[in-house]
C-alpha cells in the first residue's frame, strides 16, 4: 500500500517549486478575461504559505457580464437536447 503523504508531499513541492504564482481568470462567454478592476487576491498553499495562485477578485461589473453571456447562451442550449449538452460538454473540439 502507498503512502498519501508521500504523495502529497510530492504534489506540494512540485507546486512550491514554480517561481511564478498561476494567475487565475474569469471564464465569461467563453473566454478567459481578467476581472473588470484588475484586481486580485494571493492564494496560498496552506503547507507552506507560498503564493501559489493569484485569483480574481471579482465585482459586481464581473458578474453582471456573466449574467449577460449566461442568458445569451441559455437561448442556444435550450434549443440542444440533452445529449448533444452531453457531447459539448464531454468534447469541446467536436462540432455537433
């Protein structure tokens, strides 16, 4: 049986070892764009304190955009049976 310490510990300073913290975007209308104010917060590991993210800090302009592109694609998946959501979901780069 393998150790899950061994393993975390593994993962932790695969993690700790980039120089750079990951910066983390919104997903809106399906593209990735950084937060309205360009504001963000540093997210920790919690073994080690170090920077390991850095994540939007999301405001109300944010969630207003994603509001909009939600209800815009709600009209087009309403239109796709269940299976074909099923397939979009499981293989973006097919066309159904």
């Amino acid at each position: 049986m393998s150790d899950s310490k061994d393993t975390k510990s593994s993962a932790a300073a695969a993690a700790d070892s980039k120089s750079e913290p990951t910066v983390l975007t919104n997903y809106i209308g399906g593209k990735f764009i950084p937060p309205a104010d360009g504001k963000y917060m540093d997210d920790p590991n919690p073994a080690t304190a170090q920077i390991i993210a850095k994540v939007p800090l999301s405001t109300k302009t944010d969630v207003d955009l994603a509001v909009v592109a939600a209800k815009a694609a709600m009209k087009e998946w309403a239109k796709t049976s269940y299976l074909g959501t099923i397939r979009s979901g499981s293989d973006s780069s097919s066309s159904s």
